[in-house]
C-alpha cells in the first residue's frame, strides 16, 4: 500500500521541481498582495471636471510673464505677446470593437470587417461623463514679443530673454526685447 502512496507522490514532487520558479513566483506575489500597503490611506483620483481643466490659456500665460518681469528691478511696465507653433492637445482612451457580417459574396464566402471606436468616459460626482485622458501635449511655442521700459538696459534684456527662455523653451533667436514708448 506504501508503493502505491509513493507512485502518486512522485509525479507531483517532478512537476513541482520542473516548474518550481513558476511556483515561487505565483507564491511570493500572493504574499505581496496580502500585505497591508502600509502608510496613509490614498485617495483614488478623480476625473478632472470643467472648472479643474488643464487646459492652456494662452492670455494668462502672458498675464503671468508680465506679472514676473514687473518684479524684476528695473524692467517697469511690461507687455509679452507669445505665438504658438501647436496647441494642446489631449488623447483620450479610445473603446473600439469590431464585427464581422456577412458581405453578401453568396454562401458566406465574403465578410465585411465593421469597426467602431468612441472614447472612453468616467462619471462624475455630479453625474455627468468625462473622457479618460491618457495623455496631454502641452503648446509649443514659437516666438516672444517682450515691450518693457528697461529694454534700453542690456542687462534687463538679458535677464528678461533668459527668463523667455528658461520658462518656455524658446530659443533666444526668437526672443525679442523692445523699449517701450513713454
């Protein structure tokens, strides 16, 4: 009867040798997810509704380059006209499927392949829908226009086309710095 025990028994101990990493592994993740995460509890994050947009303004974008140059000493008033190259952009999480029908070629010798996609969307605390962004390009600029009173200063035009610069990603051929009119 002991034989019979062992007979069994071997098979199992030989598989469980011949796939013993995939074993381990299948172990040591169900151990990872039993553990507790640990720390504060996370919030899950919520779909942007239209008043969290983050969407690009290119006005307050120019808004907030002449608020910084006025508090540079030296550069007094200041306008900043900014050009694009592209806009933003966001790519939203497409849901497609497809199905094949019959295209009529007689005793079903020939299908026609429909496809349909629409974005995927996430309901909302209020009720409404959003679509799942997954990825969003932020504009590429082309060009800025800086009209200050220190422009006559090399120094504060320096200063202000590093500024352009460091914040847009302009290149400073494109930078220009005018003296304004009194």
């Amino acid at each position: 009867m002991k034989r019979n025990v062992t007979v069994k028994i071997k098979p199992v101990l030989e598989l469980a040798m011949k796939y013993k990493y995939a074993a381990l592994i299948l172990l040591f993740g169900l151990v990872l997810m039993l553990l507790p995460s640990g720390g504060t509890k996370k919030e899950t994050p919520q779909p942007k509704s239209e008043n969290q947009s983050s969407a690009f303004d290119l006005q307050a974008e120019e808004k907030r380059l002449e608020e910084l140059f006025t508090s540079i000493d030296g550069v007094g008033r200041v306008k900043v006209a900014l050009t694009l190259k592209s806009g933003a952009e966001s790519v939203y999480a497409l849901d497609k499927s497809e199905s094949l029908r019959d295209g009529g070629g007689g005793a079903g010798t020939s299908y026609e392949k429909d496809s349909d996609s629409r974005p995927m969307v996430l309901s909302s605390d209020s009720g409404g829908e959003v679509p799942l962004t997954i990825k969003e390009y932020y504009p590429e600029f082309r060009g800025a226009l800086v009209v200050c009173d220190g422009a006559d200063n090399p120094n504060i035009m320096l200063a202000i086309t590093e500024a352009i610069r460091s914040l847009t990603g302009i290149t400073s051929d494109n930078i220009t710095v005018i003296k304004m009119k009194n």
